[in-house]
C-alpha cells in the first residue's frame, strides 16, 4: 500500500524528491494529481511512498 508523502506543482520537483528517497533506501512513485494534465511538465504531481516507510520517512525529514 502507497500513502502521500508530498504534493509538488511540477514533475520536475517530483522527482527529486524520489530521488531523495530512493536514495536512502524508501520506494517512491510519482504520478500526476490530476489525470488529465498528465502530459503537462508544470502540472502538480504527487509523491507516494511505502505505507511500511512512512515512519522512516517522517525520522528522515526531523533529521535534515
């Protein structure tokens, strides 16, 4: 099961994001927040990640 991690308004900052994440061992995926703009680089995208990691997640970000 996937659970928002972060609403960003382009796929671009999306992705980074899952970059972040990834890289420190958490599965993300990326889809659009809304279907029909999917095409679009400047449309909100949302960031989910392992309901099993949200925990690790949250401890990351107090860290940073």
């Amino acid at each position: 099961m996937w659970v928002i991690f972060r609403r960003t308004p382009s796929r671009a900052s999306a992705e980074m994001w899952k970059e972040f994440l990834e890289a420190e061992g958490v599965p993300a995926r990326v889809l659009p927040e809304m279907v029909e703009k999917a095409s679009e680089a400047g449309a909100p995208h949302v960031v989910y990640v392992a309901k099993a990691k949200q925990q690790v997640v949250e401890e990351m970000l107090r860290n940073l």
